[in-house]
C-alpha cells in the first residue's frame, strides 16, 4: 500500500514537470499526423502522375456485326494498333511516350484496348520494327486464337521463325481474371535496315473469343529490352512492351 501511493505520487510529478502546458503535447502530435498525411498524399500523387498514361487513351474495339464461331453466335469487334521500333512520335505527329525514352520500341498508339465479354476479337497489327531469336521458342506458336492460326501478309500461319520475332502480343488475365485465358501471337520481325515507323511492316490478322469481364494484362515475350538478358528498359517499363486489356 505504501509502496503503491509512492508510485502514483512519482508519477503525476513526472506527469506535470516538462513545461507545463498539457495542450502542447496534443497539438504537436495532430500536427506531426498532419504532415506525415500530407507528405504521404504528395508522395503518392507524385507517382501517380508518373505513371504513363498513352496520348491516345483506351481503344475501344469497334463493332463488326456478329459472328458464329463453333456455332455460338457473338458480337464481333476490331481491334487495330502496331509496333514500332522507336516512341519518339515520328507516326502522325503524336509521341508514344511523350517525356519517355524515345529510342525504344514500343506498341502504340496505346496500349489499353477495351473489348466486350465473350465476343469475337479480330485483331489488326502492323509490325514495323526489327528483332532476332526468341529465347524460349514456345512464344513462336500462335495460341489461342480461333483455330490457332493468324495470317502474316495474308498467309495462314500457325508459328512463325523463332529466329526472327520482332514482337510478341501475349494476353493473360490479371490475378482473379478467367485464370484459363491465354493469347500468344508472335510478330515477325521487319530487316533491320528496313525499320522505321512508317516504312516495311508485316500485317498480323488473328481473332480471339474474348473471356469474362476483368482486367487482362498483355505484354512482349521477345527480349526487346536492356540489361538483365534485354528484359529491362522498355521490357520493364510500363507501356512501352506492355499494357491492359480491359474486358467489359
Ligand atoms: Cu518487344
């Protein structure tokens, strides 16, 4: 008992010493929560306003009617973009990556495509740049598109030379996303002196039955890149040889 009111003694004396003023100590803690909250919204906004975004938006699939594939009838839609082998903006005036390095491959004019559920997809790309051996030549297969064919220049094709891929489009669904969706198409590629952004090009023509509705992210399987066995630089960042596909 006596040791206990000792105790309580000490402690309202060590309670009341430093300075005084009981308001203080509430007001520095609101105000260091206040920073603290207010550089951490700077910090996420400044990323967020990092983070590409393709001058031309989402391409929104334009509709082509219906279509019957293995007897089920389906919307049809189109998709059209290509691959470049530069972002620096020589196609139309209009940068790929405005602020971003502009001497490296990239997809565009965007990379976020949006298509309806369960339709058939044609898909229309024009592959202007060049490439070499891909280093896995399971990527050189065309899978999962109706059939499992696609035609380049015209020609159906179930493969193309893994030796020479410039690009590839390969779709999957994002975690929680029709786990059983997968797209690969590989996009030959173009000779080397021949590449430029409005120059020699091959066009791949493929259509896909798009899966439930959700997010898909697509991205290149050809070692386009820098560093860490090309798969840094445009590989790594965001847009350039990767994106979304939004199925609505
Ligand atoms: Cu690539």
């Amino acid at each position: 008992m006596v040791a206990d009111s000792n105790l309580q003694v000490d402690q309202t004396d060590v309670g009341e010493e430093p300075g005084g003023d009981d308001r203080a100590r509430p007001l520095g803690l609101i105000l260091t929560v206040v920073i603290a909250l207010a550089a951490t919204v700077g910090i996420g906004a400044f990323f967020w306003s990092q983070t590409y975004q393709s001058p031309s938006g989402t391409q929104v699939a334009q509709s082509a009617g219906t279509a019957v594939v293995n007897g089920v009838t389906m919307p049809h839609v189109t998709l059209s973009f290509q691959s470049y082998p530069d972002a620096n903006g020589s196609v139309n005036g209009v940068a790929i990556h405005p602020a971003g390095n502009p001497s490296w491959p990239a997809f565009g004019m965007t990379n976020v495509f949006q298509v309806p559920t369960h339709a058939l997809v044609t898909v229309t790309v024009s592959q202007y740049d060049s490439g070499g051996a891909l280093n896995n030549p399971w990527f050189a297969r065309v899978r999962g598109t109706v059939d499992g064919v696609a035609t380049v220049d015209g020609k159906v094709v179930t493969a193309v030379d893994p030796n020479n891929v410039g690009h590839t489009f390969t779709v999957r669904g994002t975690p929680g996303t029709d786990p059983g969706f997968f797209l690969n198409v590989p996009l030959p590629s173009v000779g080397g002196e021949n590449q430029t952004d409005v120059g020699q090009h091959h066009t791949v023509v493929f259509s896909f039955v798009s899966g439930s509705a959700g997010t898909y992210a697509w991205n290149c399987e050809f070692p386009c890149g820098t560093m860490v066995a090309a798969f840094g630089g445009p590989m790594g960042a965001y847009g350039y040889m990767s994106g979304f596909m939004h199925v609505v």
